[in-house]
C-alpha cells in the first residue's frame, strides 16, 4: 500500500495524535530543545471552557458531547443489559480535562510485572524517575519516591469534613492504617487522595505542559483535527490522514519525517490502527480495509476498573447534597475565588482505602472511595436530594478482558467497544467482598453517631448473589480502560508494541497511551499514562 501527500498539510519531524495525558507531554518534551519540529492532532476543541478548569466542572463536563467522545460498552448479562457510558477526553489535554482529577501511580509490583512479561526498562525502579521528572509534589513525601520540580503540580487535600475523618478513623477499626501518601512506600491504609489541582485550578496535562510551549516556533497545536488514517509506503509510516471540523469530507495530509506517535488512548487508539490496515487481517478484509500488518492483538486485551457505590443516608450534619445548592453555593465560590478551600476545588472522591479483599494476600486488591454526598443509582455527579454519603469500590487488577474493534471503516462511526466486565469469576468474586468491605467501613463505631440507614443497595441485601445482583444493576465504569495495544516481545502474538513501544512489523510508528498497558495498574490509570509519555519522550529522543 503507498501512499503520496495530495492536499498537503504540512511537514513535520514527529506527529503526534491525540493531547491527552501523553501526548501533550511527548508534544512539550520533542519540541523542547528546538532540534525537531512537532505536529501535534486533536481531534477536540480548544479547552476555551471554565468547566474544563474548576475542578467541580467536571460535573458539566463529563457527559458534554462538545468535549468528549460520549462512548459506550456493548451490554452483557454481567451489567444486566445495561450499555455502560464510557467517556473520553476531546480537548486539549484529553481525559486528563474531565476526569476526577486523582493523581495514583499504582503499586510497585504493577510495573515489575510490566517487566517480567518481557518488557526490559519497565520495572518499577525503571519507571520511577519518569513519575518523579513530571510531578511537583512540595507537600511532604520521601524524597525517594515524590518529585519536586515537574510542571505538573499534585496537592493534598485541603477542605476538611467530619464525615471524612470519621471514615477515615473508622477504617482505622477495621485495621486499614492510615496512609498519608499512597504513592509513596506502601499503598494499603486509607486517607485522602492526592489530587492534580493547584490554587483552586484543574491541571490538565494541557494546563500543565502545553500552555506554557505553545510559543515555541518548532510546535504547531491543530484542534478540531480528528486523526482518520495513518499514511504508508509499504510498511513504513509517513504521516497522517485527518479531517478538520468545519472542512467538510476534506481530507488533509501531514507529514513525518521521523515518526508518527499515536498517543489516542484505549479506545481511539486500536480504532485508529485499524482504520489504517494494522489489526486483524480477516476482520479488516471483511470491512474492505487494506492491510498492512497482521496484529492480531490490535484491540483486544481491554481491561477496565467496574466500580460498585454503596449510598447511607446521614443525619446531624450537611454533605456536599446541601452545600453543593442554593446560597450555599454561592458563598463556596467565593471562597473558591479568594483561593480558600472549597468545594468547586475538591475531587470527586475525597478519601481512599486500599485493602485486600481477603486474608493472606501481601497487597490490596481493592480500591475504595467515599465522598460526603451521595449520588443518586450510584453515578457520580447526581446528587440526592437528602444528606447522603458514597462508599465506592472496585477490584484492583481484574482478570475480565474484552476488546474495542471497527464497526465499519467510517472513521466518524464509534467503534464495538466491549469490556467484558465481570466475566471472570475471580472477578465476580473479589468485587461481592469489596462490596461487603464498603458495607463494613459505613457500619464503624466512627461514622455510627452520623449513619442514619443504607439506601443503597440496602440491608436487605445480604447473600453474595443478592450483592452479585446488585452489582450487576449498577455497576459502572471508573474510566480507566487500557491494555489494547499493549506491550510486548515480538514472539507474543497478541503484543503490538515493543518495549520501546514502536508497533511490531512496522517503521516509523509507535504508541505511547494507557492502551500499551500489559496489565492492568492498580490505580486510577491517569498518572500511568502521563509517565508512559514521559518514558516515550526518553525512547524516541534517544534513537536521534
């Protein structure tokens, strides 16, 4: 297959597809010293809106079709039918925009196991400088874990709550130590989550590594540019295929140089790929797309975190459910200007726990959160109307795996995007003892003076396949789907990059988002992602 540059848009050492949570750090890392010039493609706006930097925005932003892709899992009799809503970042700075804004790494173990499936340089003491280089972390911490110079700030939590420390002292009952920095030497305990906020302001990776490079001669931004084909000769990538909003079918050509970098995340990533003849064979043939390489594992190995809310109704004290209404809100924004603590600057969820979901494991398998508010059939951002408190939790490193593939070759048509969610036994079993994990930590001498009664799911329920049911019903996506171009050696047949993530059988390609995850981090995956553009930038630079 080759392919010549008709309506040329440009020339360019590197492009890179997608602002997200790596590519606005690749885009700011090879541009740095002036040698290459850098094209980077989003295919969103311009984040232009207040929402997509008020922390508490996130509300107004996460289901807005103006600032996401507003996709969909395929239902399964595991989500009782249920489609589930799976959004992600289109914007400058990608999810990194809208998300819940907690800054996790996962546990060392994650990353050795990263290393021991056959990708060198990517164990846990590999990838800790990159965490440390990106993060300015001044708030207390081991040096030997925490940064202090990067351009991406990451703060305690500064608004107290009683419901909180008593959540937070209940745990403590139950033998959950608490943990003041998680992402230093141990992650089990509970305490407040850390948190990508700064004076009051939501840093994105756009806020945080874009804006202060966007005068750089040798960096060019183009928003509105969505990414429709990787271009070849043969089996070498020479640029990319986007159409720009407002153009029309107009299709437009940049090319690289050097290398193109797909930076899309877990779900436009693999559909890109395949748009542009990398996946499997049989299955591009069937849609007429041409192949180029036969990657049989474009696209599968989908992991994502199905998280469960248990609701308490509360008495004796106001939650987020009152303060976050009427005059009350008006004087939290005032605070909010005056840079005090307030509730337009707070993360969804506030505190954590880590834990293991039974006796005689060495480290958590679950990650819990609670929140004072209480949101209504479990989603985040419907608040209830009575004082109310969530306990969420979610199994850590989940055996269900699914997979993203084309519908059709319309690049404007979203992909079938099947995560599998609770597929695997193991799974079904270790989220029923989250469940009854969240329903201890509600139940504790510290929160009893507060705890009204359980509305949701409700003391009724209390066999494992009543919790089962449950969670079934009202599961949800955490947002942090990956692992569809994952990494590996090349004697894996279902890798896709290698450990230097460059894509298997092709030159002048690689992929640098959550979507090259082998396993499944035990984290929010957002600080992976961001490290993995870090990693990437080292990796490409190197081969100059």
């Amino acid at each position: 297959m080759s392919e010549t540059l008709s309506n040329d848009a440009g020339r360019f050492d590197y492009v890179v597809v997608g602002a997200g949570a790596a590519g606005a750090i690749l885009a700011n890392r090879l541009s740095a010293q002036g040698r290459y010039s850098v094209c980077l493609l989003e295919a969103g706006p311009p984040d232009w809106h207040p929402f997509l930097h008020i922390p508490a925005g996130f509300i107004k932003t996460l289901f807005n079709p103006a600032f996401t892709w507003p996709f969909q899992t395929e239902a399964t009799p595991w989500t009782n039918g249920r489609r589930i809503p799976v959004p992600q970042g289109r914007t400058l700075g990608g999810s990194t925009a809208i998300n819940g804004l907690v800054y996790n790494r996962g546990l060392a173990s994650d990353y050795d196991r990263w290393a021991e499936l056959g990708n060198a340089g990517w164990s846990y003491a590999d990838v800790l400088p990159y965490f440390k280089r990106m993060e300015r972390f001044t708030e207390g911490g081991d040096d030997a874990f925490r940064g202090r110079d990067g351009e991406l700030p990451v703060t305690r939590n500064d608004w107290q709550h009683p419901l909180c420390e008593a959540f937070i002292e209940g745990a403590g009952e139950l033998g959950l130590p608490r943990n003041e920095d998680y992402n230093g030497v141990t992650q089990a305990g509970a305490g407040y989550f850390q948190r990508t906020i700064s004076r009051g302001w939501r840093q994105s990776t756009a806020r945080a590594f874009l804006r202060p490079v966007r005068s750089r001669a040798n960096l060019e931004v183009r928003t509105n540019a969505q990414a429709t084909r990787i271009l070849f000769e043969g089996t070498a990538a020479r640029g990319v295929e986007y159409m720009r909003k407002g153009d029309g079918a107009r299709r437009l050509r940049v090319h690289a140089e050097r290398e193109v970098i797909v930076c899309s995340g877990a779900i436009n990533t693999p559909k890109l790929l395949q748009l542009s003849g990398l996946g499997d064979g049989e299955r591009l043939r069937a849609l007429g797309i041409p192949v180029v390489r036969h990657l049989p594992g474009v696209g599968e190995h989908l992991a994502d975190h199905f998280s469960v809310r248990l609701v308490a109704r509360v008495h004796g004290v106001s939650t987020l459910n009152e303060i976050a209404t009427g005059p009350s809100i008006a004087l939290q924004a005032a605070r909010w200007a005056l840079k005090r603590p307030s509730i337009m600057a707070l993360c969804p969820s506030i505190v954590h726990y880590f834990w293991m979901s039974r006796a005689g494991l060495a480290e958590p398998d679950l990650q819990g959160v609670f929140a004072p508010a209480s949101y209504r059939e479990g989603y985040v951002g419907m608040l209830d109307k009575f004082p109310g408190i969530t306990a969420g939790v979610w199994q850590h490193r989940p055996e269900s795996l699914g997979h993203v593939r084309l519908a059709s070759p319309d690049p404007h048509q979203a992909p079938v995007i099947q995560p599998n969610y609770l597929d695997h036994e193991n799974d079904r079993r270790v989220l029923v003892d989250g469940i009854r994990l969240a329903r201890r930590l509600l139940r504790t001498r510290a929160l009893a003076p507060y705890v009204e009664r359980e509305t949701l799911p409700g003391p009724a329920l209390e066999r494992n396949d009543e919790l089962l049911d449950f969670a079934k019903r009202y599961g949800v996506s955490s947002y942090h789907l990956n692992g569809t171009a994952r990494m590996g050696p090349a004697g894996d047949a279902g890798a896709v990059v290698d450990a230097r993530l460059r894509v298997h059988g092709v030159t002048g390609l690689r992929v640098a988002d959550s979507s090259i995850m082998p396993r499944m981090p035990s984290a929010n995956i957002c600080a992976a992602s961001m490290m993995i553009g870090e990693k990437a930038s080292d990796e490409i630079l190197r081969g100059t």
